[in-house]
C-alpha cells in the first residue's frame, strides 16, 4: 500500500515543477522522481528549500550500470525530509562521456559521493571542487564497479624490495580462469552406479543366484 503522504507529495511536484521532471513514480517507501542533467541543480534545490518538500539531507549518491543502453548509468540521488518524514530518489541517465553536474553546491555531503562514483563506475562530474579517487589507488586502470571490468583486474602491485617501493605490474594468475558448475551432483548424473540393475529387475530378468 503507497504511503498518502507519498501520493500527496507526488500530486504536489507534478503541479509545482512537473516541467523540469521526466516522469514521477511511486516506488515502496519513496518517489522517484526522472529528470535530465540540465535540470538536476534547479531541482535538487527546489525539493531542498520548497516548504512543502524540505528535503534537506542527501543521504546517498550512487549509479547503476546497463552497459546495453546508449546511456548506460543510472545516477541515483537518495534524499531525506525529517519535516515530513518521506524519502525521494532523483534519478537520470548518461553515459561514459557527458559529465553531470556536480551537487556539491547544493549539498555538501555529495562531495565524496560523488568521487565515489566516479572512482567505482566512471561517471565524471563537472565542476566538482576535488574530482579525484577516493577508493582505488592513484595508479589504478579502469573503474571496478562496471559490468565490463574484468573479473581479474587489469594489474597488481606488490612491494618491491630492490627498488623500495610499491610496483604495479600485469596481473599473473596462477591457474586459468575455471568455470564452475554448481548442479547439485545427483541432479547432473544421468547415469547412476548400480542403475542397469534396477533395469534388469524391471525388466524381469533379475539374476538367479
């Protein structure tokens, strides 16, 4: 059952900014509102200071990726109002290239949000005050969180004695890569120890001892 309040919060940003979103949704307990990246600033700000909205805390930035689509990530703003007590997702989309906007101005907890974003999936934000990693190491390729980032990285370090410093080098596997199968043993035998015996007795053809 949808929270009424929800019902009535949507009701209220459809007539109040339904311009500057792509569509609203219910969604559990909070709405996810779709907008594009020019519009994020104008509307993180208006549901930050609207009285009716107050949502004053961003709890969360995050990204999902559909390496299928022509945008493939999904950025994902988690937002809290404890004068009301209910709960919106501001989501758009892009892709490998276009930057987002940065939120950093209109909150500045989406600081390190945003760099963990952008470290795990690759999604650069402009404008942001300090666009570097803040997970992975300075030297490292890639970003680990993509669907296609490979399973085993692209290198290793280790810490060299001769040279007295942390090298990077190829990533050596000591065996191949092995796909395992699961299936429960007794569903993936077809044939079973002791099993042409059990087709002879039905067949009436047990052994006479």
């Amino acid at each position: 059952m949808i929270n009424p309040a929800l019902t009535d919060l949507g009701e209220y940003l459809t007539a109040a900014a339904g311009e500057r979103f792509d569509r609203i949704e219910p969604s559990g307990d909070a709405i996810v509102l779709w907008t594009g990246r020019e519009a994020l600033i104008p509307v993180l700000t208006f549901l930050r200071d609207d009285q009716n909205c107050l949502f004053k805390q961003l709890m969360d930035i995050t990204a999902v990726d559909y390496p299928a689509r022509p945008e493939r990530f999904e950025v994902v703003y988690n937002l809290l109002s404890l004068k009301h007590n209910v709960r919106v997702r501001v989501k758009l989309a892009t892709d490998e290239e276009t930057p987002v906007p940065s939120a950093t101005k209109v909150f500045n907890s989406a600081n390190w949000f945003e760099r963990e974003v952008w470290d795990l999936f690759g999604v650069f934000f402009s404008e942001h005050p300090d666009p570097r990693r803040i997970l992975t190491d300075y030297g490292f390729e890639g970003h680990p969180l993509r669907k296609d980032f490979p399973l085993t990285g692209y290198v290793e370090m280790r810490y060299d004695e001769e040279m007295k410093r942390v090298v990077y080098e190829p990533v050596n596997l000591v065996q191949e890569f092995r796909t395992f199968d699961f299936m429960s043993p007794w569903e993936g035998m077809l044939h079973l120890p002791g099993d042409e015996k059990a087709g002879e007795e039905a067949n009436g053809e047990e052994k006479q001892v």
